[in-house]
C-alpha cells in the first residue's frame, strides 16, 4: 500500500512542479508588463500578446494609463509650451468635427462660387443694357438728325429747285403750244370768217386746249416728283458720306464725297423735260388728245365727271402707249451703255452713279403706282378748280369750256406756294412714304 501511495504523491508533486513551471513564465511576463507597460504595442492591458488576426487598441484603456514617464513629459511639455497644448487641443477638435467641417466649408465655398458668379452674370448684364440704352439713344438720336435733314431736304426742293424748274417748265410750255394766237384769228375773224376756216380753228383751239391742260398737268406733276427723287437721293448720299467722315479718322477733305460740279449737274438735269423733251412729249400728248376727243363735237355738253373721265382717258392712253416706261425718256437724259456702273472704268463719276440711281427709282413698280396716284389726285383737283367757275356743274357745252380751260391752266404752274396742286402732291400719304423709305434705303 507504500509504494502505491507514494507513487501517487510523486505524480502529485510532478504535476505541481509542471504547473509552476509553467506559471513562472507567465507571471514573469505579468511583471514585466508592470515595469514597462509601454514596453509593446500589441500586449493588452493584461499582459497577453493579442493574435495576428485581432486589431491592436487605438487607445489605451483606463487600466492601462500613460507610462509614467510619458506622462510625466507630456504634463510638463504641456504646461511649458501653450502653444503645442493649443495644437493638440485642434487636432482633437479636427479628428472629431473633420466631417462637419468638411460639409461647412464645401457648402460656405459653393455658396461664395455661386454668389461671384451671380454677381459677375448681372454686373454683365447691367453692361449689356447700358450699352442697349447707349444704342438706343443714339439711334433716336440718329433717327431725329435725319429726320430733321429730311425735312430740310423737302423744304430745299419746294423753295429753291422746285420754282426755278417750273417757271422754265411754264415758259417752254406757252412758246411751244400757241394757243393765244388761234384765239386771236377767232376773236378777229368774227363775221368775216367762212364757217369751214372758223370750224377748223375752234377744232384747232379744242386740241390746243386739251394738249396744253394735259401737258401742263402731267408736266408739273412728273417735274414735282423727279425733283424729289433727285434731291432725296442726293441728300442721302451727302448726309451718309458727312456720317461716314465724321466717325474715321480721315479727314473729310480725304473722303470720296460728291464733287460740287456733279452736284450742280445732278440737279440742272431736272430741266432736260423743259430743254430737250417739250416738243417730242407734246407730240405724243396731242395724238392721244385727238384719239380721245374725236367724237366728241364742239356742241357736246360735258360735266364734272365726264371732264374727268376725258382727261383720265387721255393721261392712260399717253402713259400705255409705247415701251414700259417710255415716259422716263422725257424727264431725263437716255442711258449712256459707257457710263455703266457695273462697267470696272475708273471715269465713272458721281453724276453717273447718281443718275443710274434715279432712273432705278423712276422704273420701280413703287415709283410708278405713287405717279398714277399724284396723276389722279391732281385730276380730281383741276376738276374742282374748274367747278368753281359757273355751268360746268350742271352741264357745260365743250366750246364755251375751252376759255375756262385757258383760265385754269396757268394755275396748275404756279408758284409752290400758291400752287394747289403742288401741295397736294406733297401732302399725299403714299408720296410722303415713298420718298421716306428712298430718303432711309441704305448705300
């Protein structure tokens, strides 16, 4: 029984031996880790490494403490230098409002991005309406300059051109249809004359008559309207290249502007109709004043309305008869085929840029309804003229209305400033369009 309890005993005592030799390492570490707890930074607070797998503590726990001599260095680096105190005092505040700053400074940064570029957008848009209100000024003040000179152009071609053409007009017209004087043989040869010689003079004296009253009118009405196409177009080109002067830096002595010899050539051709195209105009005017009234006897009783039929009739028949515009030829001198301005001759002068732009004007289909409106107009009027006069309201015979013809005429070449018919042609609303959109059109 000895030796079996003995037996067990030195198991025992093995066994003890064992686990005190195997708790001396352990309880050595333990102690170690006293001693130097900073020693290793992957043992934990109870002295056991921690495995591979397993994160090691970002802090220290409260039963693990800075060492002490780490403690002792950070209070007195604290305490010494406030400076890195208020560093790590930041540092702690990043670490834990980062997120929060990061968000307050990205919405503050867009916000102020967008609040320049807000601002940017509307100083460019105060620029851009400024500069608007600028233009819009300017061109007020444009419009108003030019209407002005429009005005003034207008006024210049009633008072200055307009009466020198018409008394040269007049003049040429009484020299080339002689109507006194088949008066005169008539007023003389009261019952001496034969009835055929005093038959054939008062049919003379009714074609003289008509002739000379359609001549006039249509003279004076096509005279009126060419001397504004030349004194638009040319006010236009003087007043654009004076424009153009004015804002280059040349000087206006060095610009192309209209030489004054072609200035006063430009407009002394308004008197080509009174020179150079009376007799040939009175001519065709006569043929389709004896093609008009050649059934209709001296005995014949005429009104108002069929006085203006009769002269309406006579202007159509003048106006369709021969090529399109065939009439121009009589207010302006025939197209030169040298002086073409799409020809690359460098002798081209103003004066035939001119006078290529006003034949333009004169073939436009614009230029010709204004003319067949002022040819009515005018029509209408001289009626009114002759209805004042007694017997021809109710009914007048052709031969006792000759003489008031002869009374009437020379109205019809008056003066611009008691010419009626004149400044019925000005005030007209198409003929003032007209000459407003020729005054505006561009170079």
């Amino acid at each position: 029984m000895t030796q079996p309890l003995t037996k067990v005993r030195n198991n025992q005592s093995e066994v003890e031996e064992e686990n005190r030799s195997s708790r001396e390492p352990q309880e050595t570490m333990i102690k170690r880790n006293q001693e130097n707890p900073g020693g290793s930074r992957r043992r934990r607070c109870d002295g056991i490494i921690p495995s591979r797998r397993q994160k090691p503590a970002k802090k220290y726990c409260e039963n693990h403490p800075f060492p002490e001599s780490k403690a002792r260095t950070f209070g007195k680096l604290n305490r010494n230098n406030p400076k890195l105190a208020f560093v790590i005092d930041l540092r702690d505040f990043w670490r834990k409002h980062r997120k929060k700053i990061l968000v307050t400074t990205t919405c503050l940064g867009s916000g102020l991005l967008i609040y320049k570029l807000y601002n940017a957008h509307t100083r460019n848009l105060a620029d851009l309406e400024r500069e608007l209100a600028n233009e819009r000024h300017n061109d007020e003040l444009i419009k108003a300059q030019m209407k002005a000179h429009f005005e003034t152009i207008q006024m210049i071609a009633d008072t200055t051109t307009l009466p020198h053409a018409l008394h040269h007009l007049s003049s040429r017209i009484v020299e080339e249809i002689n109507v006194s004087s088949v008066m005169e043989k008539l007023s003389r040869g009261k019952g001496t004359l034969v009835p055929s010689e005093k038959l054939h003079l008062w049919s003379e004296l009714k074609i003289l008559s008509f002739t000379r009253m359609v001549v006039t009118l249509w003279s004076v009405t096509m005279l009126s309207l060419y001397i504004r196409v030349q004194v638009n177009i040319l006010g236009r080109h003087l007043y654009i290249d004076t424009a153009r002067g004015l804002a280059s830096s040349h000087l206006l002595e060095e610009l192309d502007l209209i030489d004054r010899e072609d200035e006063q050539k430009f407009l002394t051709s308004a008197d080509y109709l009174a020179t150079n195209s009376m007799p040939s105009l009175i001519s065709h005017v006569k043929s389709a004043v004896k093609e008009v009234l050649k059934g209709k006897q001296l005995k014949d009783v005429l009104t108002t309305r069929t006085l203006e039929e009769t002269v309406i009739r006579i202007l159509g028949l003048f106006m369709s008869t021969g090529s399109p515009h065939h009439w121009i030829d009589y207010l302006m001198m025939p197209q030169d085929t040298t002086t073409d301005v799409s020809s690359s001759d460098a002798t081209v002068t103003k004066f035939h840029l001119l006078i290529t732009e006003t034949r333009e004007v004169l073939t436009s289909n614009e230029f010709t309804d204004v003319v067949e409106i002022a040819l009515k107009s005018c029509t209408v009027a001289l009626v009114e003229e002759m209805e004042t006069q007694p017997g021809l309201a109710t009914g007048i015979q052709l031969a006792k209305l000759l003489p008031q013809i002869e009374k009437t005429v020379p109205e019809i070449s008056a003066v611009p400033d008691k010419n009626r018919f004149l400044q019925l042609i000005r005030d007209l609303p198409q003929v003032h369009l007209f000459f407003t959109l020729l005054y505006s059109k561009p170079l």
